[in-house]
C-alpha cells in the first residue's frame, strides 16, 4: 500500500478541472508548504514496530535486589502479626483458666449454700412446728382486772386453771409458761390477756372442756366466763 506522501503525489498530478477550466485542488491535496503545516504528515514509530532495549544484567540484579526487600519487610510485618496473635492467644488462655477457677469456686460456694439453705428449711419446718404443737396447748384468758395476777403469773394462772376444772383429785397443771398480752378489749386500762402454756396436752383439753361445761365461776369477786378460741385468730 503506498504511503501518503505517495497518494499526495499521486492526486496532485491529476488535479480536477472545473468547468471554466481552472484547477481545482481540494483541501485534502494540499501541497506542504512548510516543514510546520498541519496538512504536512508526521511519521512517528509505532509502538509494535519498536525495538525493544535489551536487558542487561545490572536490571535484573535490581530488580531482584527490590524484590528481595519487598519479601523480607513482608516477612518481618508476618512474624510481627503472628507473635501479637501468640500473645493475645496465650493472654485469652490465662482469662479463660481463671475463669474457669472462678467459676469451680463459685460453683463450690453455690453447693454450699444450697446444703445451708436446705439445712435452714429443715430447721425452719421443725421450728414452725414446734411452734405450732406449742400453740396447740396455749390457753388465753381475756380480761381479767389489773391487779389480781399478783406479783407470780404462773402461781396465779395454775391457780386459776385448777379452780376451772374444781376436781378434787386433781393437781394444779403444769405449765411452762404465762405472760401478759397486749389487751384487745378497749379497756387496756382496767382489764389484762394473759396467755399461758400448758404442758401437757391432755390438762389442756380437760381444762377447755371444764370450761364448756361451767360457763361462768367466780373468785375473788372475780366473773369468768368462759369460751373456745382458735390460736391463733382467723
């Protein structure tokens, strides 16, 4: 294929003829004038065509010298990132025996407070009844006049349970225990609540039936009435 220089020359010998006979020379054809026109073609080497500069030893050894660097710094970021991560691994190791350790201990502890809970309970439970059974044989006398107790409840309280039941043959019961309450009868003023214990529940039950059975006795210009209570109050 000819060059453009050559397809130049090759238009320009046969220039178009208009009408009147005057050449005409398109744009396209234009001779070059000068060495700086822009009609004129710059031949510049094409990149395919150029040949390529030879490699010379000193090029390689660079080359290698700059990857040789480039590996050892990785290597020495590599061996930095695996000894954190052996430090951080060996730190997790010791948190986690010692939560491991803290939590054998707690374990331990929450054994032991669970036998000592179960220990309270079972006293709890014995104590609840104990009390109960205890109740079971309180007698509670309500308002009897300030003063008549005397100095010795439990004297005065045997004597009374004894003149309740009014047999003979019958000793006054024992009791292990008799203690003023609160009064609950809008006289605190004139009247007392004395709670006793009878030790026996068998002198409990004969005294209570007694009671039934008389109603009412006096002493010591004393009025007694009596009557059944459930202890404690509903």
């Amino acid at each position: 294929m000819p060059s453009i220089t050559s397809l130049y020359c090759f238009y320009a010998a046969t220039p178009n003829t208009s009408s009147k006979g005057v050449p005409v020379t398109s744009l396209w054809h234009k001779p070059p004038t000068t060495a700086m026109d822009p009609y004129v073609a710059v031949h510049e080497p094409s990149p395919l065509t150029q040949t390529p500069a030879p490699i010379t030893q000193a090029y390689m050894d660079g080359f290698l010298q700059e990857r040789h660097t480039e590996i050892s710094s990785l290597k020495t970021k590599l061996k930095s990132c695996v000894h954190d991560l052996k430090r951080d691994v060996n730190g997790l190791g010791e948190r986690v025996n010692d939560l491991e350790h803290t939590l054998d201990s707690c374990t331990k502890d929450q054994e032991a407070l669970w036998c000592t809970f179960m220990i309270l309970e079972d006293q709890q439970i014995e104590l609840k009844q104990e009390d109960l059974e205890s109740r079971r044989n309180n007698i509670r006398i309500r308002g009897i006049p300030k003063g008549q107790e005397g100095t010795n409840i439990m004297t005065f309280m045997a004597d009374l349970l004894h003149m309740i039941r009014s047999e003979p043959d019958v000793t006054p019961p024992m009791l292990d225990r008799a203690y003023l309450l609160p009064t609950t009868t809008g006289h605190a003023d004139l009247t007392l609540d004395i709670l006793t214990r009878v030790h026996f529940y068998t002198e409990k039950e004969a005294i209570l039936q007694a009671s039934q059975k008389k109603k009412s006795c006096s002493t010591k210009a004393i009025q007694f009435r009596y009557s059944r209570i459930l202890w404690p109050p509903h």
